[in-house]
C-alpha cells in the first residue's frame, strides 16, 4: 500500500477514534449526569423529609414551652394577686394602726397638757404656801423656801430611810435565817466542854521546909535551876506555894515538870537540877510530838511534817485570853468542817486552815511580825498547800478573803473565841476595854450617854433627837462600829445600838 494511502487510512482512523471517543465519553458523561441528579432528588427528597420531621418537632417543643410559659404566667399572674391582696391587707392594717396611733398621740397630748396644768396648778399651790408661811412666820421668801427645802429633804431622808430599813429587815431576816440554821447545825455537832484549859505556874509543895532547900546555900540551887531552864523562880511568903515566871509557856511547862520531879525525888543540888532539866525538856518535847498528833488525827489534818507537828504541839502550853490555843485551833476545826459540809465548800481546806490558823503564836515571840505573818512563812516554808494558806491568813482580815474556806475560817474562829466560858480577861482589862468603848461613842456628837452592857458585847448610845435624824443615827451606829473594830481588840463581836427617841410632854393644870 502506497504510503499516502497509508497515511489517510491512519488519518481517517484517528479521526474515527477521535470520534467514537468522544460519543463514549459523551455517553459517559450523559449517564453520570442521571444518577447525580438521581441522587440529587434523593438528597432533596431526604432533606425535605427531614425538614418536615425537624419542623415538627420543633412545633410540638414550641406548643409545650408555650403551654409552659402560659402555666407560669398563671402563677406568677396569681402570686402577683396575692401579693396585692396581701400588700392591700397590710396598708389597711397600717392605716388603722396609724389611725390608732394618731388616737393615742391625741391622748398623749391632752396627758401632757393636763400634766402641765396640774404642774402649774400644783406650783401655784407651793407659791401660795410659801406666801402664806413667809406671811404667818414672817420670814422672807427666801427663808421660807429654805425652810421649804428642809422639810422636803427630811421627808425624803424619811421615806429613804423607811425603805432601806425595809430592804435591810428583809434581807438580813433570810439570811439571819439561813446563818442560823447553818451555825445551829455545826454548834449542835459540837457539844464539848466549856472550861478553859491553861497551864499553871503556881507549883504546889508539901512543907515550907522545901523552899529553902530550893533556894539552896547562898541561892546556888535556885540559881542553878534558873539557868538550865530559864524561867524565874518566885518565892515568898505565901504558904504552900512557888511561882514559876517566863513569857515563854514552854519554859514554864519544863521548869514545872522538872520542879515536881525534884520535889518527888528529894536531891535539889546544882547537878541532879541539871539532869532533871534536860530529862524535863525530853518529857516536855514527847508531850508536844503526842498533843501535836492527837490534835491532828481528831482534826483530820494529815501528812504534815514532822517539823510542822513538833510546832503545832507548843500551842498546847500557848493560851490566849485563858483559852488553850491548841485546844481552840481543835474545836475551830471541827466547826470549820462541819460549815464547809453544810455550805458545799471544802471541809479538808477548811479543817486544815482552822487548826493551823493561830501557829504563828507559837513562834510570835521568837520570830518579829505578828502571828499571821509568822504563820504564813512558817506553812510556806514547809510546803503547805497554798489553798490552806489562803485559809488560814484571812482569820483577822489582814488579807483579803480569796476563798470560801477562808470566810469560814473566820467565822468558825469568832464562833470559837466568842462562846461564852471560852476565853476569859484580867478584871483590869475587862473594865478598861468597857471605858474605852464608852468613850469612843461619845466622843461622835449628838451623843447624850452610852453605856456598855452584857460584858461589853454590847453599847448603848443615847443620842439627842433635835439634832440627829434616823438616818443620822443609822450612819453613827456604823461610825461608830468602825473606830471599835479600828482602835480595840476584843474577842467576839460587839453589837452596837444607837437609841433616837422623841418625848413630848404637856402639863394639864
């Protein structure tokens, strides 16, 4: 085949192919183009669907929040009204109170004019009285006013003085009442004896003859006896009798029994007086340690030091206005505790206190400051609990009550000292402490006399009535009482009565 021919046939074939290519790709095209608009409408169809059920939906949600919303109207429409009826209740309420108030204003008002008439009237009524004194006492009205004043405040002072009077009878009639029958009941408990316990010095011998042979050749024996006890020896012409004279009752209590056993065994010599001393301190010493621990197994006051003991004990041979201390720490213990018992307090406290209360005494003399402050260095150094310190250092009000315990130390201490046959005064004493009360009562003025009656445990002051009012008077009996408790020392307590009476007398002829 000739090449032209050759090359048209390869034309005429690239075209045929060109052309049957491009009818299939047509064709191609032609049936891709039906199934994307098939799915197209499928896609449309679907969305439509879709739409509706979502439009649906979203009705039905919009017809429930709409029926929602209308239910909460409803309330809230509801609550609204009530509250509008409430608030419509309430101004009706207030308008009347208002009302009311405006009433009781009105009311206040009128009082307050009525008062101020009243109080007008009622000055009237003092001007015209004053008028009316100043014109019968024809006194100025400056004099009569003063005068006015005067008789107002003694009413006043009166009515004052009526009713604290009052207030003080009720009161103290309760607790006079409750004191009572707390006291009653520990001074019933305690049913001891009466009789003071003191330790003599006048030393009994059977013969005159004695005396010499303790005097001894050129006094050597009683000088020697003397010295190894340190006690006075007195000895004159009264029969049957030698006195043994020292501030210290200890000495004393060793030179009696040393002078009672030298009598006994008949040798008064210098050295046999030396023996029988020191065998007399040894005996005297065992009656100490005894007394201390009975007296502080009956008290119930246990675990002391023995130091402390040996202390305690010398109160026995101590006496105070002729009452053994020992004896009276003892029973003021028993009392102490039966009023703690009574009152809720402490009774080991306070049993403690009160048995240890005076043991300065058996040092006062040994040791500077007084029985209290001696007694307070005496429990601190030997470890005494302090609530029993705080006890026993209020008993003459040198310190402060810090405790219950201690008020009932107190109390406990006056009720033992203050007993009748406990405690006993010199004749000396006695009258001078009877003048001395006398003569501060009337040293106060507007006293006309005074007297000091039942054994000086009370005072009887007589005033004048023109220049002394109730009140007054009421005022004096505490002044008084005062400079006692300032100035004098007693046992006991002293009761004392200011007397203001008024006499009018008229003869009929």
């Amino acid at each position: 085949m000739p090449l032209k021919e050759l090359l048209s046939l390869m034309a005429l074939s690239t075209g045929v192919g060109a052309i049957i290519g491009y009818v299939f790709r047509w064709l191609l095209v032609l049936s891709r183009k039906g199934s994307i608009e098939v799915e197209i409408k499928q896609i449309l169809f679907d969305a439509r669907e879709q739409a509706k059920q979502i439009t649906g939906e979203a009705e039905e949600l919009a017809r429930q929040k709409v029926a929602l919303a209308e239910v909460e109207f409803k309330e809230k429409e509801e609550k609204i009204t009530r509250a509008e009826d409430r608030v419509f209740k309430r101004e009706e309420s207030l308008d009347k109170k208002q009302r009311e108030l405006d009433d009781e204003v009105a009311a206040v008002k009128a009082k307050i004019e009525e008062v101020r008439t009243v109080k007008e009237r009622a000055d009237q009524l003092i001007k015209e009285r004053s008028d009316e004194l100043a014109r019968v006492a024809g006194l100025t009205k400056e004099e009569a006013k003063e005068r006015l004043y005067q008789e107002l405040q003694r009413e006043a002072d009166e009515d004052l003085m009526m009713r604290l009077a009052k207030l003080e009878r009720d009161g103290m009639e309760r607790l006079d009442r409750r004191a009572r029958e707390i006291l009653t009941t520990a001074i019933h408990r305690l049913g001891n004896s009466v009789a003071a316990d003191t330790m003599a010095t006048a030393i009994t011998i059977p013969n005159d003859e004695l005396k010499g042979k303790i005097i001894g050749k050129e006094g050597r024996n009683i000088k020697a006896f003397e010295r190894a006890t340190g006690v006075e020896v007195i000895i004159d012409d009264t029969p049957g009798s030698i006195l043994l004279s020292s501030f210290d009752p200890i000495r004393r209590a060793i030179a009696r029994v040393a002078l009672e056993n030298l009598i006994i065994d008949g040798r008064i010599q210098p050295a046999k007086i030396e023996e029988i001393a020191e065998k007399a301190k040894a005996d005297v010493n065992k009656i100490i340690k005894e007394k201390a621990e009975a007296a502080a197994f009956e008290a119930g006051v246990l675990n002391l030091d023995p130091r402390l003991m040996m202390i305690l004990g010398r109160l026995h041979f101590r006496t105070s206005y002729g009452q053994s201390v020992l004896q009276h720490s003892l029973e003021m213990a028993h009392i102490a505790g039966m009023i703690a018992e009574e009152l809720g307090a402490n009774p080991q406290i306070a049993r403690a206190g009160a048995l240890l209360h005076d043991i300065g005494k058996a040092l006062d003399h040994e040791v500077q400051g007084t029985h209290v402050e001696i007694g307070r260095r005496v429990l601190q150094k030997f470890g005494v609990q302090e609530e029993v310190i705080k006890a026993m250092q209020a008993h003459h009000e040198e310190y402060p009550y810090e405790t219950v315990e201690s008020v009932i130390v107190q109390v406990a201490d006056a009720i033992s000292g203050g007993r009748p046959g406990a405690r006993r005064d010199s004749v000396e004493q006695y009258l001078k402490r009877l003048g001395d009360i006398e003569e501060i009562a009337t040293s106060f003025p507007g006293v006309e006399r005074c007297y000091a009656i039942s054994a000086g445990r009370e005072v009887r002051v007589f005033v004048r009535p023109d220049e002394m009012s109730d009140f007054a008077s009421r005022e004096l009996a505490r002044n008084i009482a005062l400079r006692i408790e300032n100035e004098l020392k007693y046992p006991g307590e002293i009761k004392v009565n200011v007397i203001r009476e008024s006499r009018a007398i008229e003869y009929a002829r």
